[in-house]
C-alpha cells in the first residue's frame, strides 16, 4: 500500500499508517553536555527564526534569557532531559541546548 504524501511547510513527509511507529531519535546535544545538580546556569537568547515556527516558545525563552540561575532537577526520559532552573524571582524548565554553564573563576584555574 502507497503512503500519502503531506506537505508541511516546505517539506514532504509520508504519511504513517496506524498500525506504524515512529522510533525517538536520540538528540544529540543531550550527550554533549550533562548539567548536574546545582549547576550554575545561564538562559540563552532564543534564535530569531524561532518567533515564526515556535513562538510559545520563543516567548518563553525570551523572558527568561540571559538570567542566571541553579539547577534544582533534571528529568530524563528517551526523548529528551529537561532541567528546572531556579531562578531569584521564580522556576523555569529547560531543554540543554537552552541553557549553558556560567563560566567561574574555579573553572578557569588549571
């Protein structure tokens, strides 16, 4: 049996039947960095492309960008590892590559 074809956006995708799954793809910036407790965080500046394809959220990261603060959990599964990042006016849940370490004077001594 033909899979349908659907456009989304610019792309092409085929269509799943019911009876088909699609496998998590392992994101590979999760493995490249591994936050830990209590971890001094900073949140990035969302990408200006993401406005038109996500703006949930890029408001979302856009209020909390450039703001300091610690890592108080970390929830993984296959799909992804989220970190809920305290901040001094509130919490906020973040994907890895939405957030980078605070560089410290420790962490530049050899």
């Amino acid at each position: 049996m033909a899979k349908a074809k659907i456009e989304v956006g610019n792309d092409v995708v085929e269509q799943l039947s019911i009876f088909e799954m699609l496998e998590p793809k392992p994101d590979a910036t999760q493995d490249n960095v591994a936050y830990s407790l209590r971890s001094e965080v900073t949140v990035l500046e969302p990408a200006p492309t993401l406005e038109d394809k996500n703006p949930e959220d890029y408001f979302y990261l856009k209020s909390f960008a450039k703001q300091r603060g610690y890592i108080s959990s970390i929830q993984k599964n296959n799909r992804a590892t989220c970190y809920t990042v305290e901040f001094q006016n509130g919490i906020g849940f973040f994907y890895c590559s939405d957030i980078q370490l605070v560089e410290t004077d420790d962490n530049n001594r050899s």
